[in-house]
C-alpha cells in the first residue's frame, strides 16, 4: 500500500457562520452559545477533523450606529474569549485539536505561556495558538493605547514575543519533577533551563510555573501574508492560515512559504499551508447555488460594506460611490494589508463595482467559495491539495446545516479518495498533523 499524502482539515467556527447574512436564515443557530459550540465540535470530532480554530477580536466595532445594529460579525466574531471555549470544548471531547487566537499586542507573553502551557496539559495535548498581532485601533483603545503598533513593526514585535513563549515553555526540562517521595525531593533545579530574557521589546525573569507542555509547544499557526507576515509564519509557526480564490495564486504563496521555511533552515514540510475554504454542499450544483443566493438575499448593502472596512478600518471606504467601479487606491492600510490588496485585485480582476465587491466580499470575506454537489467540491479540493496547500480551513456559511452536509457528505467521498483519514493516528494535535514534538537539545 502507498502511503499517500493526506489533506489536513480545520473547522473555523463563527456564530452563526461566515456569511454575514447567516444569523438571519430560518435554519440558523438561536443564540444557546456554549452548547452550539459544543454540538460543532462534536460533528468535527465524528468527521475526524484535525482542529476547531477559534478566532477572536478584543473589541466590539461599534463604528456606525446603523450597521452595528444589523450584523452580528461587526459586534465580534468569536462571542467568547477563545481560550476560555476551547479549554471547556476539550473536556468534552478527546481527540479534536483546537486552536485558540491570542495576541502579541494585548497579552503578556508570561501570562500567554502560562495560558496555553495549561491548556495543552488539560486537553492533553490537543491546543494550537493562532498567534495575531492585532491590527485595529478600536482593540488599541480597549488597552490604554490610542493606536496599534504600526503594521511592519508589530512583527518584529511578535517575532521576539513568540521566541519569548517558546522559551518559557522549554523553562523545565520534561523530567524536572522528580516526585520522588522516598528522598522527599520534588523538582531538580538542574532541569532549570531559563534563565530571564532582556531584548529590544520584552523583559521576563521566568520561568514559567507551568511544567513543559504535553505537546512540547502548542502547535502555532500564524497568519500573516505580507512580507513581514509570512516571515514571521515561516520562522515560527506550524500552520498557516490564509485567504485566497486563485489557484496560480494559491500555489505561488505555497511555493514562497515553503521556500522562506528552508530560508530559516526549516523542513519545508513542517510548515502546513490551509487556505479558508468555503463549501456549500446540495444534491445537483443549481441546489448548492440556490443555498447561495438565499443566504445573499439577507445580506444588507451598509453591512457588506463594513464587513470590507473591517480589514482596513483607516482607509474610508465608504466614501466610494457605490455604483461605481471600485477606485485605485495606492494609500496601504496599517491593518490587514495582504486582504485588502486580495479585495482590490479581485475588483479589478473581475471589473466590479464597490457593490459587487462588497457583496461578494462579505460572503466569507475573501475565501474560496465552492458551490456544488459533494462531488463536485471533492475535486476542487482535490485539485487546491494537488500543489497548492496542505489543508483547508473550512468556513461554512452556515452553522449547523451547512457543515453538517460537508462532514456527512463531502469527508466520505475524500476519504474514498484516500486524501483524508479514516479515523486518527493518534492523541495530539502534533501527531493528527504529523508534526514532531519539539526536542530539548
Ligand atoms: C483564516 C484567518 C484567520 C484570522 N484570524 C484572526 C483573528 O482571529 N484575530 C485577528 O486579530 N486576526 C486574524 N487574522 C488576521 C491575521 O492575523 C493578519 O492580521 C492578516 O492575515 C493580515 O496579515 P498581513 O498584515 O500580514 O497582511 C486572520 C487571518 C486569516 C487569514
């Protein structure tokens, strides 16, 4: 038997799904948070996916009355703190891995180290870290700041920050308690292996009070996509999270990834590339289409366009003539640079006006939507796998129904192929993602 490359799943969960018209649909989740989170994970868990990915924002994007009123993604994305759900939502299940966002900005790097040191030990081994640097002046101001750091800086900032948590996870040896209770001696100082850190950002005596992960290291993802961005992904993280809908695209940000991780003298197959996907299953592709355009009719033009303004909240877009095809902007946000250049160049690409692009933009925000009978969204994932990416990060509109079609439907038909697997290898999340625990030297 070959040993055939097997294509990692995430669930990126969002209240009632990605789309942003979604808490609106007759079939969407009422609002009983906890237990809807509970019942994704579980179907996650059936399916054999790798992870549940929590992302998060530290404020509430009340910008204008009028669409904060209307949408439920503009008041957050999350609805909890995404530690505090994943460590609850580990407890109830026993092999799904979860990643929890945090940022570099408005965490102390002890007190992160702690955080996920802790819940690594209480899901045994099954946390990640989306590690964010925060890019909205609103989350600044939550912090005593009046802006965020500007864009370029933030990740050196983070770059030091993450080598920081990493260190003070390695603070033990994992052999530093000795428990041994016949000489009555608890711990081995000489298993002590940090020893305080000073740089140009931060200070920490340490070491951490936590004993060293079950994991080693929570997995890390990151998802920057500007030049800094992907340095500091392909430097330090395991998993990189991206957008996209162009496959040449797809495959040259794959290609620069892996390339950058055997810059930083990395295994280029230790850095797992999952783009955001976005299926809609139905039983004949007019269906799936039909699913599409119910879920677009909810859709309000002022929420559209702020679900745009939220990735570049210091470029005024509203201003933009609606009908109007979309202006060359040259000015750069200090926010999400690498989205909203995807924004611009799809309206450019396609030739559309501001409201074509916001509409379309605030289906899943500048992911891949693939619209189809199970079938149909196998082979385009199929194709995306084939040198494009690692894995997908899979976005469903709607929560429950439309993940539950995928898991039920369209995970059979990959496992047929033999791209996914058909029940785990092991405990970890390292090991669902064949990545090796990092060693002590
Ligand atoms: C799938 C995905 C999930 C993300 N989740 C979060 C999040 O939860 N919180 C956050 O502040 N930023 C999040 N981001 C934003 C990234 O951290 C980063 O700011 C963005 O990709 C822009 O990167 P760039 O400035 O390098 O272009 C996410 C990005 C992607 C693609």
């Amino acid at each position: 038997m070959t040993d055939q490359r097997k294509m990692r799943l995430g669930l990126f969960v969002m209240t009632a799904g990605h789309h942003v018209a979604a808490w609106r649909h007759p079939e969407a989740y009422r609002g009983d948070m906890f237990a809807e989170y509970v019942e994704l994970a579980r179907i996650a868990e059936d399916a054999k996916f790798d992870m549940l990915f929590a992302a998060d924002t530290l404020s509430s994007r009340i910008r204008h009355r009028d669409v904060a009123e209307h949408s439920a993604h503009n008041f957050s994305t999350a609805l909890f703190e995404p530690l505090t759900l994943v460590s609850a939502l580990s407890a109830m299940t026993s092999r799904l891995g979860f990643v929890a966002t945090a940022s570099t900005t408005f965490t102390e790097a002890y007190n992160l180290a702690r955080l996920f040191a802790s819940a690594d030990h209480i899901s045994g081994g099954r946390v990640a870290w989306n590690i964010v640097t925060t890019a909205d002046d609103e989350s600044a101001a939550n912090f005593g700041m009046d802006q965020v750091i500007g864009h370029d800086e933030r990740y050196v900032r983070a770059e030091e920050y993450v080598r920081l948590v990493r260190d003070l996870w390695d603070s033990w040896a994992d052999d530093a308690i000795v428990r041994d209770k016949a000489s009555g001696k608890w711990l081995d100082l000489d298993k002590l292996r940090f020893h305080g850190h000073e740089g140009k950002y931060l200070k920490s005596a340490g070491p951490l009070n936590i004993p060293r992960p079950p994991q080693g290291h929570p997995v890390l993802v990151q998802a920057g996509s500007s030049g800094p961005g992907r340095d500091l992904a392909a430097s330090q993280a395991d998993v990189v999270f991206t957008a996209g809908t162009v496959k040449d695209q797809a495959i040259a940000f794959y290609d620069d990834m892996k390339a950058r991780a055997k810059g930083f003298g990395r295994d280029p197959d230790q850095l797992l590339i999952m783009p955001g996907i976005s299926p809609i299953v139905g039983s004949t592709e007019e269906e799936a289409k039909r699913r599409l355009t119910e879920l677009n009719e909810g859709i309000e033009i002022d929420v559209a366009v702020e679900s745009l303004h939220n990735f570049m909240p210091d470029i005024d877009i509203r201003q933009f003539d609606l009908d109007r095809p979309v202006p060359e902007i040259n000015e750069m946000t200090q926010a999400q640079q690498s989205r909203q250049k995807l924004a611009w160049d799809m309206a450019r690409r396609e030739g559309m006006t501001m409201r074509e692009l916001a509409l379309w933009f605030s289906g899943t925000r500048g992911h891949n939507t693939i619209a189809g009978t199970p079938e149909q969204i196998a082979d385009r994932m199929e194709d995306f796998f084939n040198g494009g990416c690692d894995g997908f990060n899979v976005m469903p509109m709607l929560f429950p129904g439309i993940f539950r079609d995928f898991a039920e439907q369209v995970v059979p038909v990959l496992q047929k192929r033999g791209l996914f697997r058909e029940d785990y290898e092991g405990t970890m999340l390292r090991e669902h993602l064949g990545l090796p625990r990092p060693d002590l030297d």
